[in-house]
C-alpha cells in the first residue's frame, strides 16, 4: 500500500469529496523502529493507517515481561481502544518494528466529521465492526484452540508476520515461551 487513497478504495461508496475530507484531517508520518506511536499511561485519541511498515501493541504483566498483543502492518488501522472508546489512558504502548509511514488522525476530528458526513460515519462504523471481529477471533484461540492450533491459526491467517516479528514477541502473542515456539517450528517442518 502506497497512499491513503489506496486503503480508502475499499470502500466503493466513498465519494472524492469524502476522500479529500478524510485526508484534510489526516497528517502522514514517518517512524523508526522502536520508536512509540502509544504511550502506555496516557490518554491519546489518534488513529493511524498504516501505509507502509509494522506495529506492535504490548503491555508489562506483573512481573515486568513485554506481552504482545497486536500486530499491525501495512493496510490496517493502528489505535488505542482504552483512548479511542473510553477516552482513558492507555494500557499498552504501541511501537514501530520497522522503519513506517502511517497517516494520523485526531479521533476527535474523526468523530466531528462523521457526525457530519454518512460516508465517513459507514467508514467509522465499520473500524468498530473489524475491531469486534479481531478481538472476538483473537479471544476464541486462546479459550478454544491449543498452543500448536495458535501457530498453525496464525501461519494460516498471518504467514508474513512470522518472518517480520521477533520469535520472542510472538511467543507472547501467542501465549507461550520462545523455547515452545522453537520446539512447534521444529515439529510443523517434521524436524
């Protein structure tokens, strides 16, 4: 994905002049690795689409471990749910692994438009359905699904994120230790 137009084509019902409304509130940007677009702690009501490049939102559990939660790539919209539906600070920070440029929008510029505008209102509502959706999937593999069945859900689903995350911040992701995910690769290539 190259420009906003890209990701926005998708919605075969927005009109040029939403499409120029929806990029007068948006501001591209450019990150570094290790670089936060999140900071854990505060309250920060933007949205971001990713254009190019990766994202990973993690929290610290009680004894001080990085936990993985999400991961973003290029095409998928990047946010906090505690900011964006709560208005409350953050409990994850959400950082770049790879060199990105995301387009940034204030929710709150967001949120003024789609009052304003049905089309932006159809797109505002379809982030909060994709939201749902992932969170309800990503909640089923942990309740329903084994260790093994995550990985293989996730190479089926997600085969690129395997060879752009670090194995230790998807062993997180996945709920399980390095050492695990080492020994599932080793069994899914028969070795």
């Amino acid at each position: 994905m190259k420009t906003l137009k890209d990701y926005f084509d998708q919605f075969p019902f927005l009109k040029p002049e939403d499409f120029d409304a929806i990029e007068a509130i948006g501001e591209c940007k450019k990150y570094l690795p290790g670089e936060l677009f999140i900071h854990s702690g505060r309250t920060q009501r933007k949205l971001g689409i990713l254009l190019e490049g990766l994202t990973r939102a993690y929290a610290i559990n009680d004894k001080g471990e990085e936990i993985s939660m999400k991961f973003r790539k290029e095409g998928e919209a990047v946010a906090c749910h505690d900011s964006i539906f709560y208005n409350k600070a953050s409990r994850q920070d959400i950082e770049f692994l790879e060199p990105s440029t995301i387009v940034v929008f204030d929710y709150n510029a967001i949120e003024k438009l789609a009052q304003q505008n049905a089309a932006v209102k159809k797109i505002q509502d379809f982030f909060f359905e994709q939201f749902v959706v992932r969170l309800q999937e990503r909640l089923e593999t942990f309740l329903l699904y084994s260790a093994q069945e995550r990985y293989q859900w996730l190479i089926d689903t997600d085969p690129e994120l395997i060879q752009r995350v670090q194995q230790k911040q998807l062993a997180t992701f996945l709920g399980i230790t390095p050492v695990s995910l080492s020994r599932l690769r080793s069994k899914l290539r028969g070795g």
